[in-house]
C-alpha cells in the first residue's frame, strides 16, 4: 500500500459511526457523522501555503486532500460536531513508498495545526502517529472492503505509558448521489 | 509475537468495554463486561478431548487457556450475558512461529466448537479468522500497553465480500485482587 493508492480509495463520501471510550470511566459517547473526502490539486495555493508553514518543499506534496465532516453526538441534541481540514502527505526524504509525514490544516482533536508521521503496516493499514504538547494521538486506518474503513483512535499521555481514550469508528461509502 | 507470549500477557482479569455496530442500521450496542483469562495445563484432560473431537494431536497444543465473561448490555436490563469456553491454540504443522491454528470448546458469537486460523502482523497483532456456516468472523486483538488491550472483530458474509457488523472492545486489566 502507498499513499496515492490510500488517498485514492478513501475519496468520497462517507458514513460514519463512531464509538468513543473514555478509558478512566468506561463511559461510551456515539456520533453519526458525514465525513466528505476530496482530492486537492498539488498545485492549489493552498498546498504550498501549509507546505511552507511547516516547512516542507511543496514539491514534496503527495495527493493532498481535503476533509470535512459534521456530526451529532448522542449526549447533547444541541452539539453539532462540524469542521474541514486540509491534508497534505509529504514524500519520505529517503524516497520510502510506505511512510512520510502528513501536514494538517486543523485538527478535529485539537484546533491547531499539526505533523503527524505515517507508515504502511505490511498488511495496509495506514498508521498516523501525531505527537502534541502533552499528549500524542495513534491512528489506525484500513478497509474491510472498498465501502467499509475502520479507523481506530488512541490518545496516548506524553510519555507514552497512558492512553486515555480509544475510539473506533465504522465508515461506510455512502451511495453516490446526483 | 508467538502464541506463548501473547496469551502469557493476556492472563488475568479485564474489564472489557465494547461497542458493536450494526452496520446496515448504524446502530450501537454497548456492553460492559469483566473477562478471566486463565492458563490451563496442557495435561489436562479437556484438552485432549476438544483436539480428538477437532481432529488434532493433542501433542500440537500450545499455550491453553480458559476464558470466562460476565456482562450486561445497555439494551435490556435483564440481560446478561455470560459464558466461557476453553481455548486450545495448535502448532503450525510446518513449525512457523507466528500462525496456527485455534479450537474454541464454544463460542461467544455462536454456541458452537469453532476452529479459526490465527497469525500475527508484523507488529504483533493477533488476527484470527474462524469460519462458520454462512459467514466468518475476524478478529484483531493489540496491546496498547500491557495493561490495555483492543480487540476489533468483523462478521463478515460467506462470500467475504459484506462486513454485516463490527465492534470494538477497549480491555484494562483490572487490580489484582487479594
């Protein structure tokens, strides 16, 4: 798996059901959310601008996409979980097919920007390690079939020893639309 | 990661958290539950018996082990749901150290004797598929850390091509208790 072929499979729109686990309390929280993933031009201004922000060569860009989604949670009728971002995979430096960074416009955990580092596991799955100010997130993203991704979410402590939430979400291609 | 290693880590006490999606209604279902993981000696006559009864050596086992749960759903009060099964994992034939095969006295999905085919990633995670009349369950079981561990299985259709439900199961290994 490479990240063309990854970004590639995951455009589209998605339907996505998420279970949150708050670890400490094992409490759950449940979100239905629509998740819309489209490619971006490698030379969209935008692209060179988060490149250039972080900086990276924007010619190191590789199938830069954009995200947004927006959700309702279970727990508060009136909470509406909105938000977009931009995506921009960066080639490894030492030309590696199956790893590199990924530049992020904002976040959906956090409202900043972000460098998070990828890899390939031999089996496809797409691990995204972002590391914050005090606390890192783990991501885990694979197909079940071409309409179906999992992706699971770890929000580890700083040092490493602690995760404090866990979630996993079902995302099923919604049907393309007119 | 061989089979020794990962049910010596499994041992012990959990408390399970889990959250199965229907994937078709986009419905969730959660369930809390405490889970006993517990050696059982390779001599012991149960083991013997459920490898004659599969069609296997009981010379092939490795690593038995008992596994008991206790649990309540949010969807009904009164139900609880609660089991065990002894689990029985067999050698590769060709020695490989990192597949085999697993017998289950009975199942958790399906109350009957299951015989799965277990391997590990790379990475150390546990993916085992157990095929069934009309469909196959796969599961993926990682450590977060040694006291935390995850578990993602898939009901998938006999054709493998439709993921009928999923689900994700956060496990902390609870306190020793005296």
């Amino acid at each position: 798996m490479n990240i063309e072929t990854f970004v590639d499979r995951s455009l589209g729109r998605w339907r996505s059901q998420r279970s949150s686990h708050n670890l400490a309390f094992q409490h759950s929280e449940e979100v239905l959310s629509t998740v819309d993933i489209v490619s971006v031009a490698a030379s969209d201004p935008s692209v060179a601008e988060l490149c250039k922000a972080q900086g990276f060569e924007p010619a190191a860009a590789v199938s830069p996409f954009h995200m947004a989604w927006q959700g309702e949670s279970d727990w508060d009728d009136d909470e509406k979980t909105e938000g977009s971002c931009l995506l921009v995979p960066i080639a490894d430096p030492d030309g590696a097919p199956n790893q590199g960074k990924l530049l992020r416009s904002k976040g959906y955990a956090e409202e900043m920007p972000a460098v998070g580092e990828y890899r390939f596991t031999e089996e496809g799955v797409f691990v995204l390690i972002t590391p914050y100010d005090r606390a890192s997130a783990e991501e885990r993203i694979w197909f079940g079939t071409p309409n179906l991704r999992f992706r699971v979410s770890m929000i580890r402590t700083s040092d490493g020893k602690g995760v404090v939430t866990a979630s996993f979400s079902s995302e099923i291609r919604a049907k393309a639309e007119s």
